[in-house]
C-alpha cells in the first residue's frame, strides 16, 4: 500500500515576514502534468511506477503530487479518466456514427488497429492503457474495478448496436448477440495486445478484414 506524506503543521510566519498569501497559482501545468503520469502508468503500469518516476516524469516534486492528486492511487484513477477523455473518441466515433452494424464493427476494429499502433501520429505508448491494466490482480481492487468498468463499457456499447441491427433486421435475430459482442471486444482487446509488442497497423487492418469476412455468413444469416 502506498503510504501518504505525514502531515505537517504549516510553520508561523516570523513576526517580520508577511504571511503567504491564500489561493496561490500552482507553480506548475496540472494538465501537463497529468498527462505524463498517464503516459508513465500506462507504459509501465501500477504498481511498476513509483513515486520517483512519477515525480522525473511530472516535473514536480513529491508534495506538489500529493498536494495536487491525493495519492498515487488517486493519480491512476484521474490519469485513467484523461485517458478515456482524451482517445475514447479515436476509437468510438466512427462506430457511433455508422449506419449499420457492419460499418459499426469494421469501423471500431480498423480504428482501434491505428489507434493502438499510434499510428495517428502521436508519441505515446502502443495498446490500450484500459485494456492492458493488471491494478486489480496487484492488489488494488478500488482502482481494478474502475478498469473492470471502462472495459464493460465497450462490451455494453457493441451488444447495443448489435441489438439495435436486430430490431432493424440487419442481422438475424438467431444470432447469439452476448457471444457475438465479446467476440469483438475479444479481437478488440487482442490487437491491443498485439500492438504492444509491436504489431504494426497494417498487420493488425488484416486481422480486422479476416474478422470482417464472415460477417455475412455468419452474422446475417445469409448463404
């Protein structure tokens, strides 16, 4: 368990000195700031990266980390809300917008395929911070059940668009949807898996066609 900094009594100001003002900017860029530890906890996980790291790569010290996030527990849960506020749309937002269910489906896997390889032209690690999390297996069950949310998120969005082609008769209402679901978040969560030990995009693209090409038969219900 990750210990917090004692608590210290704020020292008198000397009897010449003029007491520090209240509500005083913080001397450093909290979303930058941020934004590195996520970077940190994503490429290394929880329980790898310690206070120092945290501090190297933020750029503050330990009591302006405490100060500002709590604790590193604290910090992990806010870094991994930044990280869905931030790439959930790279990924989500064609699905959302497509007309069917296929486009929905082809649309999540090709994203995720550029997303997860960084292809997208930014610096940050490969694979998917929520997807690759093992806090709740290191003995953080708080923070393992905010991971184990943000996955079934997924889960519960693709069952609803696969619902919804139901009702549109896009696909055949045999269709086993729960299994059909977590078999794309399945792939979903394997390309991550794979980008992270350095599958390209174009690799993972062939993944999500060969996916794609049974659609038809298997999904639809057509011969």
């Amino acid at each position: 368990m990750q210990n917090s900094p004692p608590a210290r009594s704020p020292a008198a100001p000397r009897e010449n000195q003029p007491a520090r003002g209240r509500g005083r900017p913080r001397a450093f860029d909290r979303e930058a700031a941020l934004s590195e530890a996520m970077r940190l906890f994503w490429r290394k996980g929880f329980a790898a990266t310690s206070i120092a790291d945290l501090t190297q790569a933020m750029g503050i010290g330990s009591p302006s980390l405490y100060a500002a996030f709590g604790s590193k527990e604290a910090l992990y849960a806010e870094a991994l809300r930044h990280y869905g506020a931030r790439y959930e749309a790279s990924v989500w937002a064609r699905f959302a917008a497509a007309a069917t269910a296929r486009e929905a489906i082809e649309a999540l896997l090709m994203d995720s395929a550029a997303a997860l390889t960084g292809s997208s032209g930014r610096a940050e690690p490969c694979g998917c911070m929520v997807t690759l999390s093992m806090v709740g297996s290191e003995g953080h069950a708080e923070l393992g059940e905010i991971v184990r949310t943000a996955r079934a998120c997924g889960l519960e969005r693709v069952a609803a668009r696969l619902a919804r082609a139901v009702a549109e008769g896009e696909v055949a209402a045999s269709v086993d949807l729960p299994s059909l679901a977590r078999f794309v978040m399945t792939v979903q969560g394997g390309l991550s898996l794979q980008a992270r030990d350095g599958a390209s995009r174009a690799e993972l693209e062939a993944v999500a066609r060969h996916v794609m090409l049974g659609w038809d038969q298997r999904v639809a219900g057509r011969p």
